[in-house]
C-alpha cells in the first residue's frame, strides 16, 4: 500500500496545519514522497518489496518518447477503433497551486526541489508519476472566476464557516467518496478505460469508480442520488460531451466546502489535444446553490509508467477522533 490514510500518521490537529502549511499536498502529496514520509515514520525500508510487487515502476506500452526516453507529451492522442479520440490512460491534475509537493517536506539542511511553472504541474521528466501534487482548484475550484463561484445567500456562510473550521466536516477527511467534479483536482491518480460505448474513472482513492455511457442512453428522469451521479456522453466531433444528474445533496466540490445539491445538471466537454494531455470543461448549473450556471476548466496530464494501487482511508485511520 502506498501510506494508506495520512490521518493513520498525522493525528487531529496536526493533520490540518500540515495541510494549511504545505496546501500542495492536500491530504497526501506527491506520490514518491507520501511513501517515502510513511515508511520513514513506519520505520519500513525504503526498498520494500510490497512497494514493488504493485507496479510502482512498470514501462507503460506504446507510449511515444523522445530520443531521450521522455514522453512526448505533444504527440497525436491515440484512436479509439470507431475513430473517436481515446482517453484511455492514468491522469492526474495539470494545474498546480505554485507549490511543489517535495517543498513541504524538504529537509532545511538542502536546498528545496525546482518549484513548477506557475500554472502547471508537469514533472521535470512529463508523464513521471514523481511530481503528484493537487490542482489549484483543490481548494477552491472556482479560483478563476471573477468574484468567485456564484453562491445562493444561504450556501455564503456555510463556506465561510467551513474554512473558517478547517473543513472538519470534510467528507473527504471522514473517508466518503469524492464526486469526480473533486477527483479532478485531488492528489490520487485516475486511470480512465475507454471503450466505443463506455468511459469508466477509476480512483485509486477508496477503490472509487464512475461509468459514463456513450452508447445514447437518456438520463433517468427521477435517479436515485449517487456520489457520482449518472452520466451519459455524446461525441461533438473530437469532444465527448458529458450530461450528469442524480447527484447528492451536500456534495462537497473543493476543500472549501462549496458543494452541488440533487438539483444540478453538470456537463463536461472533454478533449484530448494531444497524447500527453485531457482538458475537461464542466459547467455546473444548480439553482439551488448557485445564482448562475458557471463553467472552469480542469485540466489533467498523462501519468506512464506506474499503476493504480491501494489507497484505502479507512486502514489504519486514527484522526476521526481528534475531530470533535
């Protein structure tokens, strides 16, 4: 397993200045150094052959590279047999808050890793697996609206109370699934496995998954609320577009506390411009928390050479009962 549930190492309080102080982490951080910070608190080797028995380090097929071995992240994006663009692959966020994850825990005798480019999260090598920090959006997901995301008067002191309390109440913090509105931005990799008629997101967070069908199948009109909702896809020449209802009430979106309720239709438009690279717009139209619709753009980058592996919150979680 990689560390399991931070909350397992860093107990109540000091769980939540840790994430205040290095907020690129969020509540792991790049994926070499959340293994190597548990096995150093553990007391483990780092050459553990668990580690190594879950293809932490495995090369990835027909993935383009350059002379050098580095993925070329700018070749074409790949076909699916119809012809359409295959988002298959291991994605994480493209877009970084300004902080490299390793700068939170470098030691202050050595001088701190190279900060990513503002605005992006590309390792040094593109498509290494070592460079795992959260998007932007992870605290905030309306970050790049003018004056921020549209709140209806009755959701403005919830957020504010919310941050203003560290997001104790965080469903994330008590090991609930994240909708993939959040997944987006969060530090946990997702692998997407596309067929002609189904695109499935698998998280590596709690083993979470979402099924989006493309095979023109309308939208149930009275769903059941699900932490993913249900979805279905239409191609738009190059984008599949994405319609999502029957989600929950109160599902939080970002660190803030922002949340959809079961009134929002969300539609993503999802691209792959390139092998190394899917832009997903989504617009959120939920009259019952927001006075608008509102649209950003979530960006993610290819992750070779790796797989998904155990992230179980609950293993070992030992900070739910700081949290009064």
């Amino acid at each position: 397993m990689r560390t399991g549930h931070i909350g397992g190492i860093l107990s109540g309080m000091a769980l939540f200045l840790f994430r205040r102080s290095y907020p690129g982490l969020g509540m792991r951080g790049c994926r070499k150094t959340r293994i190597a910070v548990a096995l150093i608190i553990l007391g483990a080797p780092l050459t553990s052959t668990h580690l190594a028995a879950q293809w932490m380090k495995y090369p990835t097929a027909g993935v383009p590279r350059r002379a050098d071995g580095k993925v070329e992240m700018s070749a074409p994006a790949p076909r699916l047999a119809d012809g359409k663009p295959d988002f298959s692959g291991i994605w994480t966020t493209a877009e970084t808050n300004g902080r490299r994850a390793e700068e939170g825990l470098s030691s202050p005798k050595q001088p701190p890793p190279p900060r990513a480019p503002q605005g992006s999260n590309e390792a040094q090598t593109p498509g290494d697996p070592s460079a795992i920090t959260g998007s932007r959006h992870m605290a905030n997901i309306g970050v790049d609206l003018p004056g921020g995301l549209p709140y209806q008067p009755w959701l403005v002191p919830i957020v504010k109370e919310r941050t203003n309390n560290l997001a104790k109440d965080d469903p994330h913090i008590k090991c609930l699934p994240d909708s993939f509105l959040r997944a987006y931005g969060l530090p946990h990799l997702l692998k997407f496995v596309h067929t002609p008629n189904l695109l499935v997101m698998l998280n590596e967070m709690n083993a979470g998954y979402r099924q989006v069908f493309t095979d023109a199948r309308p939208l149930p009109k009275d769903p059941t609320p699900s932490w993913q909702g249900y979805s279905s896809g239409k191609w738009s020449g190059n984008t599949l577009v994405v319609d999502t209802n029957g989600l929950r009430d109160d599902t939080w979106i970002d660190w803030n506390g922002s949340v959809v309720t079961q009134a929002a239709k969300v539609r993503e438009q999802i691209r792959r411009p390139d092998f190394g690279h899917l832009e997903i717009q989504v617009t959120v139209d939920d009259p019952n928390a927001y006075t608008k619709p509102w649209t950003v753009t979530l960006k993610q980058r290819i992750v070779v050479d790796t797989e998904l592996i155990d992230e179980i919150c609950l293993e070992n979680e030992q900070s739910l009962k700081h949290m009064k």
